[in-house]
C-alpha cells in the first residue's frame, strides 16, 4: 500500500466521523463508539480502494501530468490554460 492509498483512508475515515456526528446530532438518534468506528472505517476503505483501483499518485487539487502505460502516453491532469 503505497502513502497516497493511506491519505485517502484517512480523508475518508474523517469525512464519515464528520457526517456521522452530524446526523447524530440533527436527526437525534443516538450512536455508540463502534458505531462510529465501523462508519469509519467503511468509508476509509471505500475510500482507498477507489484510491488504489484508480491509481491515484497525489492529493487532489495537485496538478500534473500522468503517463498512462495502455495508451503510452501523457494524460495531463489540473486546471485548463485557456
């Protein structure tokens, strides 16, 4: 498992503790810790294995280039320049 795999687990693990709480909090339906652990930990794996199955090798906002071998060629990634 490669660092960027591992930022997306936890990107997504904070999101859905965060999502979580909120709905705990506006719809009044109490939760326990394991409650909000297996949340956690489903969208920390969703999120990294989308992660991982994408090939995702940076933080999203990051802008570049990325060679993809099937094409054999430079697919540029980020904001347009026009």
């Amino acid at each position: 498992m490669n660092t960027t795999t591992f930022i997306y687990f936890l990107l997504g693990a904070a999101v859905g503790l965060v999502l979580q709480y909120l709905d705990t909090k506006i719809a009044d339906n109490p939760r326990t810790r394991a409650d909000y652990f297996k949340g956690m930990m489903a969208t920390g794996v969703t999120a990294a294995l989308v992660a991982y199955l994408t090939g995702a090798n940076g933080v999203p906002g990051m802008s570049g280039s990325k060679y993809i071998p099937a094409l054999d060629e430079d697919i540029f990634t980020g904001l347009p320049d026009f």
